[in-house]
C-alpha cells in the first residue's frame, strides 16, 4: 500500500487513486422476484467500496443501465443511490485542468464538482454502453439515458461519439499533486462502423495534451476506457489489441463481461484491463466466474492495480454432463435419468451454498439463491425432461428454478470427402466446417446447393442450426433479417434497411423507427416516380411497381449473399467462389428452363432496344436542338413511345419472376434442405508499476529503479 512506503515524495496528496467498474447494467430483470435486486445491490457495493478506499472518482465503462430507456423504477433507485454514496461536503482533490465545452455535450457544460449549486464528494467518470447509447430521431441531437444523469448533475458523460465515420476523443485532464491523468473516453460505436472508421479510413484522431500549468506534455498518464467487442462474434470486425496507439499507458476494456481484470499486455503495447460485469446476464460460462472492480492509484507515471472482489452478488455455478458416457444410465429409463440430473444438481447447490458462507456477510438474503445451469448433452436417444417441471422443486432454492437444464446435442465430425469438398469450393478449414454459426450459415447452404445431392449436407444443415438455437447465440437482427428474407413480396422497402428500423424499433424503444423509416422510403420512392412522370405523363400501376422494385434493387445492401434457384452455378451466388465450382455444377446449370429463359431475355431486350432507338430519333433533331425537360417535348409520341418501353420492362421483369419460381418448384421438389438453408441464412512505490513512457524515458539510466521497488 502506498502508505507503507518510507518516502517523502509518495504522500497520499500525489496519489491519484481511481475506483474502476463496467457493464452495471442496472434494471436487468428487475421484474423477476428474487433476481430483480441483483444488480443494484451490486451497484451500491461498487459505490460503497469506492468511498471506503477513498478513492478521488469512479470510473465506469459503459452499460451503466441494461435497458436503453430504462423503467421509472430503476430510474428512480439509480439516482437515490448516486444522491447516497455521491452527495457529501467531503473535498474532491482532484484539479480539472480540461475546457468542459470540448469533453462535455448538452447544456450542463461542466464537470459536476465544481458546480457551485451542488455539493459532490465521489465524482463519477462514465462512457455509454451498447444498451444506454445515445438514440432517437428528433432534432439535432441523440440522447441518451445517462444523459439525464449527467444533466442533473449526478454524474460526468463523456466520450460521446456525433459522427461516426470521423472520431476525434478528446481527454479528460486531471491533476493532483505532481500527478497528472489524461484520461480518454469511446462509447460504444457499431463494430464493423467503427473498425472501417479506425482501421480502413484513418478517421480516429487522439488530442494530445499541451503544456498545462507548466507541466510537460509528456508527464501526463494516459488511460484510455472503451465499450467494444473484445472477441470475434460472427463475421463483423472488430476492434482489436493492436489498434491501440502505443502511447497509451492503461486501458480499461468495457461491452465484456467475463472477468478478466489481471493485467494483460504491457510488452509493445499498453496494458489492459478486462473488470467484467458485476451482475450476471447471461447462462454462460463467462458470467460465472467471479465479479470484481479494480483500484487504480497513480503516482506520477507509475501505477499500482489491485483487485477486489465483490461480495454482493450471486453466485453462479455451470457445469456439463454427457448422458451417454454415464454407463449407469439407459435411454429406455427416463426416470433413472432424471434422477442422475437432479443429485447433479443437488451436489452443485451445496458447493455454491459452502462459497457463500465463506464470503461474508451480505446485504439481502435473497442472494443466498445461486444461480445453476446443467447443460446436458443427451445425444445417443435419451429424452429431453422438462425443465420447468424439473425446476418446481427448486423455487426458493435456485433463482432460476425454471430454466436449470439446457439440452442440447454433440456435433457429428464431418468426412474426409465432406471436408475435401468444403475445401475444394470454398476454401474452408476442415477444422472448421462444423464451427459455422448462425452468422456464418450461407456457407453450408452454398455447399449445399453445389453438391445438394449429398446426403451428408442434410446433416450439417441441421446440425448447425441446432447450433444456432443456442439463445446465447441469437440476436434480434439475425431473427428479423430471417424473417423478413423469407418474403417475397418486398417491392418498396429493402430487406437491410427495413431490418435495422425493427432493430431500433425493439432493442432501443423508438416508437417512431419503422414509421419514420417507411415515410423516409416512400418518399424516395415518390421522387423517382415523380422523375419518371416527367418522360411519360400516365403511368399505369405495374409501371409503378417495376419502378418501385428496381429502387430497391439499387438500394438494398445484404450482408449475406441470397440463395438463387438450383441450377444457376455457384459463382452467381457467391463472388468469392473458386472457377471450380462453377466446373463442378455445370451439368445443372445448363437445363431446358435455362435456354427457354436466355431465348425470351433476348427477345425481350431486343424489343426494348428498337423503342428506345425510336425514342432517341423522335427526340432529337439535327437542326433544333431542344432541352429534353423543356415542356415542348412532350409529345404524344413521346410518351407512348415510354410506356411502351416501361411495358415490355416491367413485361420482362414478371416473366424472369415466373421463370424463377418453375425452376424454384422443379429444382426444391422432394428435398426440404434447400428451404432450411433460405430459412436459416442471416445473416514507483512498493507495488507501483512503471508505465511503458517512463521506462523509456529512464531506459539506461536506472534512476527509478534506483529510487523505487517497482513490481
């Protein structure tokens, strides 16, 4: 501790001591009726323990609240527990050395402890998180949840994010003693926006601090707080190790919620930090492990880290068992089955009741009720048992009496010919053809279309999105992007855009999404209709139609390439296909529907060409130039001669649709993988610690070391 150290420079006036928690989530199922205190019990001991080790601010990173427009109820418990912990006539030490206009938006332009109407003692740093970001439509600005807060003057929200494809951060700087902090804020920003925006573009500008008060721009200790992906999840980039500037000094690393709150890094980059969630979300085996904040004390560009664990939390326990390795048990005997899982269950209750006796006493009685999952693989014919009859006699025993069990079934490993043709068309690891996710399924249903008389894909269709119904693993706009790719019948409003609007619609609570969406569209599509009227003053409603469906042609952008009838060649579906598929499927390709439709294209386009050749000598002439908006030029010819030309496009367009859906019927007929793979695509001192700046300052000279004990 820093008051153990025998040294005249290390007082605790220089010490700048920052309590560290992410992902709070406050309201997380605050309906339920033993797990809806949890997370603000959780959050009361953060802000307890932060006034105990008398820490100068707290830090958060992101997720204070899980819901983007949080209840009255958690709303109202949030600000009497910040007026509690934060309100007091205890000095704040920390120096603000930062112009609040650049760091902080909205009209309270301030930091909250240096208001003269208001009296804080525990000052509170804190970015946005995926749940609580900034949304909404109205006006200039987006707001934000913590917004409130931050108005109110309960809370200091920083790192918000106005443009997208062009961030600059600007730091927070901090001053006690000889100590100086700059520190650095990102809320959370769409992960393939943001790595496009940093990586791709160079569009991430970091303001570094200038000469302040006379101290060195250099002297400063540089942390950094983020809520992004730290891991790959699907195919979407993210923000990695790597990016980070190297002059970075400490990173805080909120959005995850697995305890990783040891030091990583440190060697060519800056060190990192993972605190975790300090309420469980999720059934998974992240969450399980223990909930901790950390205590960051900083002396000038040294620092010390030290965990501490949470003791007001409950305890999660997850553990598997395989029915079919249990030489005792017999599908045949489903109630020797279900007794096997429940002395499971009851040896996994008394192991969690011992950890709970051992970490202390507790704020609400209701934690004694730990958190249990089983996840059971009952591959080899054994029967699923119901979880919530499994679970009655648990209520008032496990918090989660209802959902206990998850079954679930072991991966078949695929062939050598199965994984040889994987990696033949596509290019995929054998290691990795059963590892596709929900996100990542278009590349089993390719497969399937370039073999799909191959028993063997039937299996690793299902068995993927088997895979995929994990409910950890499903999103709302993989769900809905399903959905809607499933209807046929979009003429006017795009797949992508569409899916987003009911994204925002259900995940963020804006009412007016879909609405302000659908008006945005109808919109466009009226100004090209509008255009077109103006060649050809009647349009007829398949006119219309075909106008509207060649819109959205243009303005539909799918992540994932759309499954096109079988025949059409592999290397139509997927541009990244090798020239050997299209070898491979040749012999589908060329079918009798293929020459009937090429035959009928051909007399089609021929068609419109001669109506538009016609149209251009109408409309010019050699020794009269006109304008061709001028109102003159409106002929009846002219206008006859656009119908014309929209009749056969739109004439063309239909028989293309019918075309596609003979071959659709004819090539599916008999074989119900091809509608699951449409169904399933998606989409210093003793115990201080130098930073990286310093050791390069000091490299050769062994001044520091020579003055401190540094781990």
């Amino acid at each position: 501790m820093i008051n153990e150290v025998d040294s005249g420079d290390v007082s605790p006036a220089n010490v700048v001591r920052i309590l560290v928690s992410t992902d709070n989530h406050l309201g997380y199922a605050e309906k339920h009726g033993t797990r809806g205190v949890d997370s603000f019990l959780a959050f009361e001991e953060v802000l307890r323990t932060a006034k105990e080790q008398r820490a100068d601010f707290l830090l958060l990173g992101g997720d204070l609240f899980h819901d983007n427009k949080p209840s009255r109820n958690t709303t109202f418990r949030c600000m009497s527990l910040l007026r509690k912990y934060c309100f007091g006539d205890d000095p704040v030490s920390v120096h603000f050395c930062s112009d609040p206009g650049k760091v902080f938006d909205g009209d309270n332009q301030t930091v909250n402890y240096m208001d003269p109407f208001l009296s804080i003692s525990l000052p509170i740093f804190t970015i946005h998180g995926n749940h609580d970001d900034p949304t909404g439509s109205l006006g200039p600005r987006q707001l934000s949840s913590v917004d409130l807060l931050h108005s109110a003057g309960m809370l200091n929200y920083f790192g918000k994010v106005y443009d997208s494809k062009s961030i600059s951060i600007e730091p927070i700087l901090l001053r006690k003693g000889s100590s100086c902090i700059a520190l650095y804020g990102l809320g959370n920003v769409r992960d393939e926006r943001l790595y496009t925006t940093w990586k791709d573009e160079n569009n991430v500008q970091w303001k570094r601090p200038q000469a302040v008060d006379a101290v060195n721009p250099e002297a400063w200790f540089n942390i950094f707080v983020l809520h992004q992906n730290r891991v790959q999840r699907g195919t979407t980039h993210h923000v990695t190790e790597s990016m980070l500037p190297s002059w970075l000094d400490f990173v805080i690393w909120g959005h995850e919620h697995e305890c990783r709150i040891d030091l990583e890094g440190g060697t060519d980059g800056p060190v990192i930090t993972q605190p975790g969630s300090t309420v469980a979300t999720s059934m998974i085996e992240g969450e399980s492990k223990e909930k901790c904040v950390g205590l960051l004390e900083v002396f000038q560009d040294q620092f010390k880290w030290t965990k501490l664990p949470l003791k007001n939390v409950r305890k999660f326990h997850i553990d598997d068992v395989v029915l079919s390795e249990q030489s005792s048990l017999h599908p045949a005997k489903p109630m020797e089955v279900e007794a096997f899982l429940r002395a499971k269950v009851e040896q996994m209750l008394i192991d969690a009741e011992t950890e709970f006796d051992r970490s202390g006493p507790i704020l609400d009685d209701r934690l004694r009720q730990p958190l249990i999952r089983l996840r059971v693989d009952y591959s080899g014919g054994f029967e699923i048992v119901s979880p919530q009859r499994f679970g009655q006699e648990y209520i008032g025993r496990i918090a989660n009496s209802s959902d206990i069990l998850l079954f679930h079934k072991r991966k078949t490993s695929p062939t050598p010919y199965e994984s040889a043709i994987a990696f033949r068309f596509f290019a995929i690891s054998p290691s990795k053809v059963f590892g596709l996710t929900r996100s990542t399924l278009q590349h089993s249903a390719l497969l399937y279309l370039a073999c799909r008389r191959r028993q063997f894909i039937k299996g690793m269709l299902s068995d993927v999105q088997s895979a995929g119904n994990d409910q950890e693993d499903v999103q709302v706009p993989d769900l809905v992007r399903q959905f809607l790719e499933k209807q046929e019948n979009l003429e006017i409003l795009p797949v992508s855009g569409l899916n987003s609007a009911v994204d925002r619609f259900v995940t963020k609570t804006e009412p007016h999404a879909i609405v302000d969406y659908v008006e945005s569209q109808l919109k466009e599509a009226q100004k090209v209709v509008k255009k077109e009227r103006e060649d050809a003053p009647t349009l007829d409603a398949s006119e219309i139609t075909y106008i509207c469906e060649r819109l959205v042609r243009s303005t539909e952008v799918s992540p994932t390439p759309r499954l096109s009838p079988a025949g059409t060649g592999v290397d139509a579906l997927m541009d990244t296909a090798p020239v050997a598929a299209d070898e491979q499927c040749s012999s589908e390709a060329e079918s009798p529907h293929t020459t009937r439709r090429s035959s009928r294209q051909t007399t089609r386009k021929a068609s419109i060409a001669r109506v538009r050749s016609g149209k251009a000598s109408q409309r010019h002439d050699v020794g009269k130039p006109q304008s061709r908006r001028a109102p003159a030029s409106r002929t009846p010819g002219r206008a006859r001669s656009r119908a014309s030309e929209l009749a056969l496009e739109t004439e063309t367009a239909r028989e293309e649709s019918e075309t596609r859906r003979e071959d659709d019927s004819e090539g599916s007929s008999g074989d119900e993988a091809v509608d699951n793979a449409r169904g399933s695509r998606k989409r210093g001192p003793k115990g201080f610690k130098s930073s990286r700046s310093a050791r390069r300052r000091n490299a050769g000279s062994g001044s520091l070391h020579s003055r401190y004990d540094i781990d």
